[in-house]
C-alpha cells in the first residue's frame, strides 16, 4: 500500500486546513521544500493540489510547474480542474494522473473523453464525501450523489482509480472513518486511495486491511505525529 504525503498548496504556501475550511489549520511554508523533503525522506508519490483553483480564487499553476520539473518521482494533481485543456497541460507538466471532483460530477462526458485520449490510468475521480454525500466546488456544495454509485459510474467509464476523503475528519487527525471504505473498495475493481483524519500509524494499518491502495497523509506528517518512513515501513 501507497503512503502518500499530501501538498495543500494556497496563495504559493504549503497549508493544511481543517474540514476543507479556509482559516484553519496551519500555514508551513514553501510547497517546493516539502515535495523535496518527502521525496528525500522516500515518498513514490505526491499529492499536490492547487486550493486556491478549487475554490475558484486564482491558481498556482507556474509553481506547481515548478515543483513537476523537479521532483523525480510520480504526482498526482487536482484541485480546479474543470476543463480538458487545464487536465492536459498538467499532464504535459509532469503529472502521472489528475485528480477530478467538481468537473466529473458536473461534466461526466469530459472524465469520458479525457479517459479515451490520456488513458483511465492517469484519470482519477475525487470522490470527496460528508455525511453520505459527495462534495464539489472544494467541498463547499453537497450533491445528491452516493459516493459509490458515483465510483460505479466511473468504473464502467473507464476511470483507473479513485480518491475516497471523509471531509468531516479532514485535518483534525481524529482517525480514519472506515464505514463508507468498508462498501467501496470490495465493490469496485479499480485502486480506491483513502484519505482524512488519518492521525496514527494504527490508522495505516486499518486502510491496509480494508484493502485501500493507498493513503494520503497531511496533517499527521506536518505535526510530526508519525514519520514518513514509519508510515510507509508499516504500509508494506
């Protein structure tokens, strides 16, 4: 199983917030010097994504660039990304896939076209949920979608893998809640990743063992709750 650290990037700052909230959380600082850091520290992958185009503020596009260029291991990218141009030229970037919330709720015929030009396996579907529903416009709208309906939908589109985040617990490092992961990851045939309030290493292991292919750590890693390599040793 993937240990994946997690790059929240706002306003060209390195943040990780609390349930999704602008104003919470904490500020850390240069986004480039902790994709080095976690890469240096032994991270395959890195989450990155751009919050300010999640909530249609501006983006941070030109860095993001920057951090592609340098880095020498995998990226997924989302955040803001709600037409095929911006996913393409993410890819041409760097990224290996992109992640897709709002614009695959909203434009299921675009996940479809990206899917047969860049291949489903750099298509991912953010599947961000709160109280049995998915989110969209960086978790500030709630759908009437059922995140495991919606990863079905997906699935039979061609999509090669999905992100499962209990915005509820996003930040607060208060403990995976496994409930909703228990129903999709047996249900879909294609990688589910799991992420939010993962706070412990106890929590690495109950992703493992529901069979999740990955998580993706914020937080916990940024207050030094637990070490990447910890992490990723128990993750094997």
């Amino acid at each position: 199983m993937l240990v994946i650290p997690s790059i929240d990037i706002y306003r060209g700052k390195c943040v990780q917030w609390v349930g999704g909230k602008p104003g919470t959380g904490k500020t850390y600082g240069d986004p480039l010097e902790f994709a080095l850091r976690w890469q240096d520290e032994g991270a395959s992958w890195l989450h990155i994504i751009d919050l300010d185009a999640a909530l249609g503020t501006g983006d941070n596009l030109p860095l993001i660039a920057q951090i592609l260029r340098k880095i020498d291991i995998h990226a997924q990218v989302g955040g803001g990304i709600r037409t095929p141009g911006r996913a393409r030229e993410l890819l041409k970037l760097g990224a290996d896939r992109i992640i897709l919330g709002t614009a695959a709720i909203e434009h299921p015929e675009m996940v479809g076209e990206l899917v047969e030009s860049e291949g489903g396996e750099r298509i991912m579907v953010a599947l961000d949920s709160k109280g049995g529903k998915v989110l969209k416009k960086g978790w500030t709208q709630e759908t009437d979608a059922n995140p495991l309906e919606l990863a079905l939908r997906f699935e039979k589109m061609g999509v090669g893998s999905f992100l499962y985040t209990e915005v509820e617990v996003e930040g607060k490092m208060q403990g995976l809640k496994l409930e909703t992961a228990r129903k999709l990851i047996p249900a879909l045939k294609k990688p589910v990743f799991l992420s939010g309030g993962i706070s412990t290493i106890e929590d690495i292991l109950a992703a493992k063992k529901v069979g999740a292919a990955g998580v993706v750590v914020g937080m916990s890693l940024y207050e030094g709750k637990f070490t990447l390599k910890g992490a990723m040793e128990v993750a094997e």
